[in-house]
C-alpha cells in the first residue's frame, strides 16, 4: 500500500508542467510585464566581497537546481518545462555602482519589479549593488512558477556554501540533490491521476472541495478605504506589530483546552473579525501549505506550495469555543485534502474566476503562519543583513502572517492590497485581530456576535461629543434604556415574518423581506460615504414607501436620523441647521426636493441612484459593517431642535407605547403629523417594531378620512386640531386615535379610544 515512492528516474521527451505551475504560466500569459509572482530576497554584504567568488557561486546556484535554468515554452500541446543543460546555462551577475541610499532603493526595486517572459529564458535574476568598497546589497529574484517561498532558504545556504568555497578557488562539496523538479512534476501526475478518471486520488480529493465549497460567497465585501479597480495593480504594503507573551501564552492553552492548534484559534480568530467586518458568517479564508510531504523535496528550489480553501459557515450568536469546533473540523478535513493544486480546485469550483484577475479566486484573506527556523546567513569575511521590505507585492486584499519568535511573542504581519486600503485600516485590522483574541482568551465562552472589535478610543472619534441629556424629561415617568438597538429589534422583526405587509403606498404593500432588502442595500452606500456611528443624517424625503426605505437605512448603517421637511429646509437658518448644528455631511432626498435643500450635505437623491443602490448586496448589515459595534447609548433620533433619542430608548419607549396603544402585528397604523415631528419618526418606528403595516400615503387634508378608510388604519396619529375634521362614523376599523399635539380642548367624541400625547417622545 501507500503512495508510489519520489524517485529521480527516465524522463520523456516533453516534460509538462506541475499542476500547480500551469497557472503561474496562465497569469504569466496574460500579464508577462507584472511582478505579481516574482520571489525576491535581498542581502546587505558589509565587509570585503568577492564579487567573481559570488559570481561562480551563483553558476553553482543554477546548476545545483535545475528549476533555476528551466524555461516555459509553449507547443501545439500547450506549456512544458524545457531545462538548460548545466554547462550552458549561465546567470550573470549584473554590478552596479550606486549613489547612497536612495539611488540604491530605486535600482533595487527596477530589478525587482519587473516581469518575467517564462517562455523565453530561464525567469532568474541577479544583481548586486555597490555602495562603497566595503558595502555591496545583492539582489535575487526568481519567478513563482520556478520556486517558492520555502525554496529561498536553501537556495541561501546553497549560495553561501558555493562562495565559501569558490573564495578557497573550490568548488563546493555538497550531496547531490536526489531529485530535480522535473521528476516531482512527473511523479505528481502520476500519483495523483487525472479528475476526469474515478477512483483517482485527484478526483476523490476534487469531489471533496466541490462538495465543501459550493455555494460559498465568491468574494468578502470588506469595508475599503477605495473602490476595487477593474485591473488591480498589485501593489501592497505591511505593517508588523507584536501579540505578547502572555497572550500568546494564553491561545496556546486555550488550544489545548479546545483540542486544537495554535493555528485553529487564530483560524477563528481571523474568521469572527472577517465575519464581522464583512456582515457574512459565511466566511473562506486561504492558507498556504508547503506541499513537501517528501522528505527528499525538503532542500529542492521549486514550485511546491499549495493553498486551501477553508470554509466556515458560523453564526453570530456561536461561542467562541464553538467557532474553534468549526475550525478544527474544516482545517483538519482541508489538510487531509491538500494534495490536489488549489488551481484544479479553482477549475471545477469556480471555474469564471479562474481566468480572472480582478480579485483572487476563492478568498481574498489569507492566514499563514511560519514555523520554519529561519536560514542563518554566514559568509566569510563578511557581515550579512536581510534588506527588509523588498516584496511590495500583494497578491491578497489581506494577508496576515504569524511567526512564532524564540522569546516566545508572536510576531504579525499585515500584507495589504495598497488599492483598497491605508495604512491606518492596515494598523486598525491588526488591533482588532489583538482585540477579538484578548477577549476569547479571557473567554472562551464569549459570544462572538457580542465581542467589542472597536477600542474606546475608536469610539470616541467615532462618536465624538457627547450627545444632549438623555435623561427623563419631566412629563411623565422615566423611562429605563433597552440594551437593545432598533436594527436588532427589526432584523427579529423580519426573522419572524418576513412576508408579513410593512408599508403601504398608495395602496401598494411592502413586505418586510423586501424592505429590510431595500433598506440593506442603502445604508451600504450610505456606509461607503463614510456614513456611521456618530453621524446624523437628515432625510429630505415626503412621506412614502421611499421615506421608511431611508429611515431604516440610515438607522442600520449606524447613523442618527433627523426628518425633514423638504419645503422647511430651504432658508438659510435651517440649512445652517442641518450644516452645522447636526453636522451633517450626507442626507437622503429626492430631485423634486434637491434644489430646496442646502449645498453644505453631500445629497443622496434616491430616483437618480437607483443603479447605485441596486448593485448593492441586499443581505442584512450588521454592526461589523458600521466599523464599531453599534450600542444601545448611541444616538438615534436627532429632532431639529437638537433633541436626542438613543436607540435605548427608542426600543424602551416602543415597547412601553405598544402596550400603551395596543399596537401589535395585526395594526395598521398611519401618521399625519409633518415630517420634522418627532412622531413622524416614532410612529414608524411604533409600527416597525412591532411587525404592524404602516401607511404612507400622502394625502391633503380633507381626504384623510378617506385614506384611514380605505387601507383599513387600526391606529392613527394626528394632531387634535386635524382629527376635530375627521368622519369618525366612517372609520369602522379605527381603534385607538393618538393626539400628537396632547388633549387640550376637549372636543373629541368618544368614539374612538382617544389617547393624548402627554407623555412626549423624550426620554
């Protein structure tokens, strides 16, 4: 049993490429000028080089490794590896003489930076630098299809034993490798069979990651700092920060408690922060794998690592402990399938994405971690430093690193695609990574939904002031805050009923399935305008289907609400208003009310962003999306007169109301106050929060009986002075009339359970 032995052994003729390396040579293809795949290392040499040792040393470099003198060309029956014989092949050290640092810097990065033809030559460069007699940087790059990462260190200490021995005038004394990469590329095909062939182990391991993977998101939609650009240009940066001892300490034990690895926490940890970031449970992050499983491939430059595909489908209100669970489940599975190339698993899964280059296929995260000793780099007479920084490539939107050090930390590092991301969101990721791992070390039973991923800090420049007094007014008794938000108590809303009427708008229903969908799509353009916890957004919209969209938009994206009339937004006192006491620098209207609005609020008009707002993803928004965990104390509602409702209190006040009147699933409610009332809000609010419908149909005033008729209102509210008008013979299904002004005169007839609003909507 077992697997065929990896031997060296006859080769054919044409030598095709390793699963793995035909889509390097795809990408190749399409973009042979990008330096996406390119492998650099880069050395400072200080002491007295010699620089013909080092020359005769890389000779030994490229012969020792036959993947360094292999070539890419393509025949009728597509790519194969052509090697060049040892005694033609040959690198040339390019020396160049440099001006100070800077100069050094901008050389280094030109050799670096460019691309590789793989069909043509051997894709291998060299070039060494000369600062001063003394200090000289060599730099080394090869392309992805011929090596990998792992391949750097013994390709190092293969170079450094050929120059201390090309300094004696020797040639260096090393084992010959027992195998080359050609015959890892044979071997591999043979060993895992073809996909189409059943009973393969390519096939069995194919259905596996078919099976596991269907129907996972094609792309985390991460909050960015910039749109993602058609073609990414690939330019990365990183940021390091250290996870202490004791932390580190702490994961290694709850790893134990769990029955899982080091790897398996960070796995999760990574995935609860991504989820709720992204606003999905559903969450694949990639990890690479270094693909020697023999022991024979441990000193050979190659292209050997894979990269799985690892799937967790969670659920905000899961433990931690429960997350880990998961994971360990999907890394154990994925790693017992990790033979077949990720670029076959791509092929059957995904195959659309596999020829695109706009964002990685699969995932757009990437966890790795490095346990490997790094190479101790010794060279006779002379002091050796890696250059840092030299790969400012990001293949990855994200990628985040972990290298455990000898003084037991974990060092950490942030990879991130410069196109969508700063530096500061970089840092910020990196801090909530920390965060989401302090708290499930401390509590491994802690709800992941729950877990605060922002610092306080963050929330005070979120949140900035503090807001007016949130304490009781002096009509009526205080009320208690709820520690719940109203997106909470709406996304319950919808969960319950999702079909159940929300709206109707000149007698046409909304469901709260779709306007919980409608609603999702706009507070996401709302939060990619920078709309969030903090913010107050003024809605300039008459009272439709329209109007609650964006009432419940702004509210999920985090953002306080203030109605507006559009007719009373146009003076200079109000737009000053609007401008600079609410600090508003996004609202939501429509083109018949944009002119009357002020210029100072960014507008969002809602019948001429309907393409925007319709590509937008229409699944529920959670607070992750909001950057920081939406609270209960958050403002809310902000009146014109700069009152305050926090969510809280809303949600208080709503369930004291909804008894108060009676309102219930069954209700039908409408509201004929202006829209810059504090009841306009309410109303909706009163009606949302209890699964009623609400009717939004404008009308003049003396055909309002004639609508609380027609669509059957079970609860309407109004000041006294328009129910004085109503027909109340009329209004058969009318239950209980809320004064929105208070009871003053006396004159309604008792036909209707009338309730004064004497205990106003303040908290």
């Amino acid at each position: 049993g077992g697997r065929k032995a990896l031997v060296a052994g006859p080769r054919p003729d044409r030598i095709p490429l390793s699963l793995a390396q035909q889509r390097m040579w795809f990408l190749n293809r399409l973009e042979p000028e990008s330096a996406a795949y390119n492998i650099p290392f880069a050395l400072r040499l200080t002491g007295r080089l010699d620089t013909d040792a080092l020359q005769a040393a890389l000779q030994d470099l490229v012969v020792r490794h036959e993947s360094l003198r292999t070539y890419y060309p393509e025949d009728a029956d597509g790519p194969h590896q052509v090697i060049v014989p040892a005694d033609s092949a040959d690198l040339d050290l390019a020396q160049v003489v440099v001006e100070g640092e800077d100069d050094l810097r901008a050389r280094m990065m030109d050799l670096l930076g460019r691309g590789f033809d793989v069909t043509s030559r051997a894709p291998l460069r060299a070039g060494l630098f000369r600062l001063s007699d003394d200090v000289h940087v060599f730099v080394f790059v090869v392309h992805h299809i011929s090596a990998d990462g792992l391949s750097m260190a013994p390709t190092a200490r293969d170079l450094m034993i050929a120059y201390a021995a090309r300094c004696q005038s020797e040639a260096p004394q090393w084992s010959p490798l027992p195998v080359q990469y050609a015959d890892y590329a044979l071997w591999q095909r043979e060993v895992l069979g073809s996909a189409e062939e059943p009973g393969t182990v390519a096939a069995a391991q194919l259905e596996y990651w078919e099976r596991t993977l269907a129907g996972a998101p094609e792309a985390l939609e991460l909050p960015t700092d910039r749109p993602r650009p058609a073609e990414p240009s690939m330019h990365g940066a990183e940021i390091a920060f250290t996870i202490p001892v004791d932390l580190h300490s702490a994961l290694e034990s709850l790893a134990q408690e769990q029955g899982s690895s080091l790897f398996m926490v960070a796995h999760s940890a990574l995935s609860v922060l991504l989820a709720r970031l992204s606003g999905t449970w559903d969450v694949t992050v990639g990890t690479p794998v270094a693909g020697r499983g023999e022991a024979v491939l441990d000193d050979l430059a190659g292209m050997f690592v894979n990269t799985l595909a690892l799937r967790t489908e969670l659920s905000s209100a899961m433990t931690f402990a429960e997350v880990v669970a998961v994971a360990r489940e999907t890394d154990l599975c994925a790693f017992s399938y990790a033979d077949v190339p990720f670029e076959s698993v791509v092929g059957a899964v995904a195959p659309a994405s596999a020829r695109s280059t706009g964002r990685h296929p699969l995932f757009q995260t990437v966890l790795s971690f490095q346990n490997q000793q790094r190479a101790s780099l010794e060279l006779p007479g002379l002091t050796v430093d890696v250059v840092p920084d030299v790969d400012s490539v990001a293949k990855f939107d994200l990628q985040l690193t972990l290298i455990p050090t000898p003084l037991g930390e974990l060092e950490a590092l942030v990879t991130y695609a410069t196109d969508l991301f700063d530096e500061s969101t970089a840092v910020t990721f990196g801090q909530r990574f920390v965060r989401v791992l302090e708290a499930v070390a401390a509590d491994p039973l802690a709800v992941v939904g729950d877990i605060e991923i922002a610092s306080d800090e963050e929330r005070a420049q979120l949140l900035g002031e503090p807001v007016a007094d949130e304490t009781s007014s002096d009509t009526g008794d205080a009320v208690l805050p709820s520690d719940s938000t109203v997106p909470q108590i709406l996304a319950s809303v919808v969960e319950a009923d999702p079909e159940a009427p929300a709206l109707s708008d000149n007698g046409e229903e909304t469901t709260y399935s779709d306007l919980a969908q409608q609603a999702a799509r706009l507070a996401r353009v709302l939060i990619a305008e920078g709309v969030g916890p903090g913010h107050r957004v003024p809605v300039a919209v008459p009272r439709s289907a329209d109007m609650v969209v964006a009432v419940w938009a702004v509210l999920e994206s985090g953002a306080a609400l203030t109605l507006v009339e559009a007719e009373d937004a146009g003076p200079a006192t109000n737009s000053e208003t609007l401008t600079f006491e609410l600090e508003a620098k996004v609202g939501i209207t429509t083109t018949a009310n944009v002119a009357a609005l002020p210029d100072g609020v960014a507008w969002i008009v809602l019948d001429t962003s309907r393409a925007q707002i319709d590509a937008q993803s229409s699944r529920p928004v959670t607070y992750a999306e909001r950057i920081t965990r939406l609270r209960p104390e958050d403002p809310a509602v902000v009146g014109l007169d700069g009152t305050v409702l926090t969510h809280g209190h809303i949600v208080a006040l709503a369930d004291r109301d909804r008894a108060r009147f009676d309102i219930t699933y069954e209700s039908r409610t409408a509201c004929t106050e202006t829209l810059s009332s504090s009841w306009s809000a309410m109303e909706l609010l009163l009606a949302m929060t209890a699964g009623a419908a609400t009717v939004v149909t404008g009308v003049a005033e003396g055909e309002i009986t004639d609508l609380l008729a027609d669509e059957w209102v079970t609860h309407a509210f109004m000041p006294e002075q328009q129910a004085l008008g109503l027909d109340l013979e009329e209004l058969e299904d009318l239950e209980v009339l809320i004064l929105t002004g208070g009871q003053q005169s006396g004159q309604m007839p008792n036909i209707a359970r009338v309730i004064a609003d004497t205990e106003t909507w303040t908290a």
